[in-house]
C-alpha cells in the first residue's frame, strides 16, 4: 500500500505517541471527599465532641469516653500540628459531664487553647455541674475560675486578652439566668448581654457573632422570645434584627441553635423549636448575606441538624440526622445547590458526628464524633476530613 507524505506523518506521530511513557500523559483527579483520619481509643473508650481549626497546621478536638464505658477517665484533648494526630495531656482530674457533647473547645494556635472542665463530683441527671478554666500556653495547663458557678455551653477565643464564655448560672433546680464572662488577659469578669445566647461563632479578633432571645423575653415560650444576633467587632456589640420564625403551638422551646460565620455579611441560622405539648417541631436555616435574610429550603428528610460550618467558597457545611433510623450525612450547600455524602464509619462501627469545623484558607473540613461497635458498648473518637 502506497502512503502519501501528509499519511506518513500522522503515523510518525501516533508511533511515538503510543512509545511515550503513560506517566504524564493522564493525570489523576482527585475528588475532594470525607474520609477518616484517625481513630482514637483514650482509656480503651472514646468519644470526641468540639472541634476546631486556627489553619492547615492548627486543629484542635475534644472529648471523653462515655462515663457509662470508662467511669472514672478524664477529657481526651487531641491536637493536629499539620502531620498527625497527637493526644495533649491534662490533669488527672480534669472531666466534663455526664453529657459531655455541649463542652467547647476554643483556641487562636498551638500555644493557646481554652477548655472547660467540669467542678466536683459527677451530678445526677437530674442535678447540674458548673465549670472552670482550663488554658494551655503550649507547655501547660493553667486553671482560672469564673465569678460564680457558670455552666459553660460555648466560647470564643479571639487573642490572649479576649476570651469569651456563655452559658448559664443555675437559680434553682431547673431555673437558669443566662450569663457571659470575659478573659481580659488576667481574670475572668463578669459582662451583661442584652441578648441569651443560643449559639455563637466566631470569626477573627474583631467578628463575634452572638444570636439567641432579648434578655426580656429568654424565659417566655420560643414563640414569645424576640430573637436578635449580635456581632462584637473588638470595641463594642452592634445589633441586627432577625425576622419573625414562625414556630409549634403552645410552649413551645428551641433545643437546637446553631450558627456560622464568614465575616459581617455572611451568618448562617440553624435552629428547631419543639412543642412541649403535642412534641411537634419545627426547623429551619437562615442566611444573613449583608443585606438581608434569607429563609433557606432544608430537604425534607433532615431530623435533627446538630452541626455546622462554613466551606470556604460561600456555602455551608451541615451534618444531619436523616429518617427513621438517623442515618447520618453530611449535607454541602454552595451555587444553590444541596449535595450529601453519608458519614464513614470504621469497619464494624457506626460513626455519629458531634462537632464540624471549616481549616481557615482552605476549602477543607475537620468533623469528629463517637464510632460505635456493632456488638457491645464499645465505642472509639474517629477524626475525619473533607478536602486535601
């Protein structure tokens, strides 16, 4: 067969392409997605429920085995210094409380991280416990007391000398007085909020972001209470409304509230109010984009969210208890558009996620919880991560 000059060459080419190396000529895409990254078994038992990240090099999580399991055993505190997983000892007698999934971890670097440990014995589930301060300066544990018996339920960490604690302070067997104090760099003081916080995030020195109930209507029925978000900007608290959310009938309360933040123009809302009387609920997701609120379409499988993060790009992470039997996903929003993935579990465990934190400068994701067993009560921490 005769081959014209232009045939000659084309088959030159394909000859030399099919001779070159294959390392090079495709390239792997990776697709971004959960994965586990380590699994922990502090006292044999274990289980993480706060976590978050200052950056790449920087996360900080927290937990302890459930008293159930391991009686007796002390916080798990775990720090990531960009390579591994490392367990940061405290003191012998440092635990939280019999439901230890409310404790908060806060920090600004490996130097500077804030814990808040339970005082005395543990107390019945019909008792509560207050708190302390626990501060690590990269060396050492350094305890500071609050004045009075605060019961931590959040806190932010915006520098050395800007600590913040929210929660309550007990009246009576089940009455509360929701209550705020202060790090100034040498003691903890007491501040008055106009607002009961419900949730808080932070993002930065100078961007806090406090949402919950005017103190003159926190100990009304969730829908009597006047809801408002508040952002601290370093110097002072400014407020900005929320529009009204239509919740159950009768006594109705919030028992979950969540928020992320991104900056002053962006806040995300979670929240759901059940009926003390006929234990319907209502949930929902808000957006504060600068301007205004946006009531956000949650999909209609979603039972319970009880953690939340920014994504880095202008969307929103949520993980979600999802039907009858609370399987459990990770829900993306970005672009308007909703995503889901299903939380990894370990082989032979069931994974429950607790805690959900954005790494700042990246559009990666750290979450941890509690794996358990599929046969006995044994459960381990599991740390997992979206992105690279």
């Amino acid at each position: 067969m005769r081959l014209f000059p232009r045939a000659v060459a084309i088959a030159a080419v394909v000859l030399l392409l099919a001779a070159a190396p294959a390392v090079g000529a495709v390239r792997a895409v990776t697709v971004p997605h959960w994965r586990i990254v380590s699994v922990l078994r502090h006292c044999g038992d274990d289980s993480l429920s706060s976590i978050l990240a200052t950056g790449p090099q920087d996360a900080w999580a927290l937990g302890q085995p459930p008293w159930s399991t391991a009686p007796g055993c002390g916080a798990d505190v775990e720090h990531w210094d960009g390579t591994a997983w490392r367990h940061v000892p405290v003191p012998g007698t440092t635990r939280f409380g019999l439901f230890p999934t409310a404790n908060p971890i806060t920090a600004t670097s490996a130097s500077d991280a804030w814990i808040f440990p339970a005082r005395g014995e543990p107390v019945g589930l019909s008792g509560h416990e207050y708190n302390y301060a626990l501060h690590w300066n990269g060396k050492t544990w350094r305890a500071s007391g609050f004045p009075g018996k605060l019961s931590v339920q959040s806190a932010a960490d915006l520098g050395p000398n800007d600590v913040w604690a929210f929660g309550v302070t007990y009246t009576g067997a089940v009455t509360t007085v929701p209550s705020t104090a202060r790090y100034n760099g040498r003691a903890w003081q007491r501040v008055i909020l106009p607002v009961a916080p419900l949730a808080v995030s932070a993002a930065g020195r100078d961007d806090l972001w406090v949402i919950g109930p005017t103190a003159a209507t926190a100990n009304k029925p969730a829908n009597q209470q006047h809801i408002v978000a508040m952002r601290w900007n370093g110097r002072s608290w400014t407020g900005l409304a929320v529009p009204k959310i239509a919740l159950p009938a009768g006594q109705s309360r919030f028992n979950a509230s969540i928020v992320a933040t991104g900056g002053p123009r962006d806040l995300w809302w979670y929240y759901q109010a059940t009926s003390d009387e006929n234990s319907t609920s209502r949930s929902g997701l808000m957006h504060w984009n600068g301007t205004a609120w946006r009531a956000m379409r949650l999909g209609a499988a979603i039972v319970l969210v009880d953690a939340m993060s920014k994504d880095g790009h202008g969307g929103i992470w949520l993980k979600a208890d999802v039907g009858i039997a609370s399987d459990q996903y990770f829900y993306h929003y970005n672009h308007g558009r909703w995503t889901r993935s299903l939380v990894p579990s370990p082989r032979n465990y069931l994974n429950w996620v607790f805690g959900l934190a954005w790494i700042p400068g990246t559009t990666s994701v750290w979450a941890d919880g509690e794996a358990d067993g599929d046969v006995g009560p044994h459960t381990v921490g599991v740390i997992v991560k979206y992105g690279s």
